[in-house]
C-alpha cells in the first residue's frame, strides 16, 4: 500500500463519519505503513434445553367435539438441523384437567373494554354536548343524544371472552417446550493497537482452519499465543454455561486471518 492509498483511505473512513474533522488527517505526515495479520477466532455452541409448563385452551378446543380424547403430540421431535434457533412446544398427554374460565368467570363473554360496558361512547364530533360547536343546533351525528352505539360490541356492552371464545370452560394442560439455541463467542487479536472493536469483529477474511464436533477443544498449537488463550476461555465459559442447564449438541469452532495496513504517523 503507497501513502496515497492510506491517505484515502483514511480520507473515505472519516467521511462516512458525520462528526469527525478530515483537516487533520489530511495534513498529516505519514510515516511508516505495517502489515499485520488480525486473527478471529469463533466458537459456537449448539445446545437444547427443555421446560414442562401449564398452558390452556378453551374446552371443548375448537373443531374437535366435546368428550374427545385430546390429540397425542408428535410421537418423537427430531432435532432441527445444527445451528438452526428453533423453539418447539409438545402436549404432555395425562396431565389435563377442565376448569371454569377465569377471564370471564364461565359467563362466556367479558365486559367490553371499549365502552366499558356501557354499550356506548361519547359522541366524537359534539364531544357529548348534544350541540354542533359552531352553529349551535343539534348534533346531527349524534341526533342530539350525545352518544353513539360502541361498534367494538355493536351495543351489547359486552363482548365473546377471547379466553375461552365463549366457551365458559377452559382445559389446561402441561406441555414440554423445547428451545434450541446457538450462541456465539468472539475473540479478535490485536486489541492493543485501539482500533474499534466493532471494526475488527467484520474481519472476515482467509479460513485458517474450522472443524465441528459434539465437543470441540481448545486450540493447543496456534502461533498467536492470544487465539490458544482466547480459544481455552471460551471452551470453558460454554461448558460451563450450557453443559448443566442443558444439552450441548453441536460444537464449531475457527480461526481466519486477514492482512491489514496500519499507518503510523505525525500530525
Ligand atoms: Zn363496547
Ligand atoms: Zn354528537
Ligand atoms: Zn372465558
């Protein structure tokens, strides 16, 4: 790379930054221009975990007949392919039970939030005053009453309890969810030389190795010092994290490097 080259570059950088000055960078003097090889390393775990809750529906559910037996969950739940965040919910069969709705208190139907029972709201263009504002007559909108029909419960005051859609009874029932996960563990090399983070986390360069496994290990004979470092934290943060709380199926880890120019200088 020529000083030109770095100078533009440069130049382009601060120019895609509304708030900073290019005047500096343009008179400076530069001096020296280093090649240095950034190195990311990346580790992802692909893990499941499972949790059984309380769930319910209205009863009898929707298209199936009262006194049915409920419908048996998937007979087993293939896992999604590795690295893929999928969440999957299994009903548990023998664990049901039929309660009256608490929403509606088994009425079947709630009070409507709009008109908050009343099976009417204010009139909006005489604001329930029964006159027009300018002339002073009767509000024709309205008919002089000031008041106008909910449309929410077309006047009923009271509307089809979304709980149980009207159905007074509720069966809860446990269900097992099941949650796939993928989290990420980052490391980039040459932290010292203060360039942002943000920057050198895009570095997405040559491949120098990647592997996948159930389980993967540290990185033992690396030349960059920091990625064997870097590559044992991880390995323990995810175990330590995941390995309890849930199963970890699927390992992947890599390194790439990339060639970078630095530029140091006088201003
Ligand atoms: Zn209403
Ligand atoms: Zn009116
Ligand atoms: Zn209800």
């Amino acid at each position: 790379m020529t000083e030109e080259a770095a100078r533009t570059a440069l130049l382009r950088f601060l120019n895609s930054k509304c708030c900073y000055g290019s005047k500096a960078a343009g008179e400076l003097v530069i001096q020296e221009l280093k090649q240095l090889t950034v190195y990311r390393y990346r580790l992802e775990t692909f893990h499941e975990s499972r949790l059984s809750e309380w769930a319910f529906e209205p009863f009898p559910p929707a298209g199936r007949p009262r006194g049915a037996a409920p419908l048996p969950g998937p007979p087993r739940l293939p896992a999604p392919p590795p690295f893929r965040e999928r969440t999957r919910r299994l009903r548990l069969p023998h664990a049901a039970l039929v309660k009256e709705c608490h929403g509606c208190h088994g009425h079947g139907r709630s009070k409507c939030s709009v008109c908050h029972g009343a099976g009417w709201t204010r009139c909006v263009t005489c604001k329930g005053s029964r006159r027009s504002l300018k002339q002073q007559k009767r509000c024709q909108l309205c008919s002089g009453t000031g008041r106008k029909r909910c449309n929410t419960c077309s006047g009923r005051g009271s509307k089809t309890c979304a709980m149980c859609q009207g159905e007074k009874k509720l069966q809860h029932f446990k269900q097992l969810v099941i949650t796939w996960r993928n989290n990420v563990f980052e490391f980039v090399s040459a932290h010292q030389l203060d360039l942002p983070g943000e920057l050198l986390s895009r570095v997405n360069g040559e491949n120098v190795f990647r592997d996948e496994n159930v389980q993967v290990y540290p990185v033992a004979d690396f030349p960059e010092p920091e990625i064997c470092l870097a590559s044992q934290r991880a390995v323990a943060e995810h175990s330590a994290a995941f390995a309890a709380s849930s199963r970890i199926l699927q390992q992947r880890r890599g390194v790439c490097s990339k060639l970078r120019s630095l530029a140091s200088s006088l201003s």
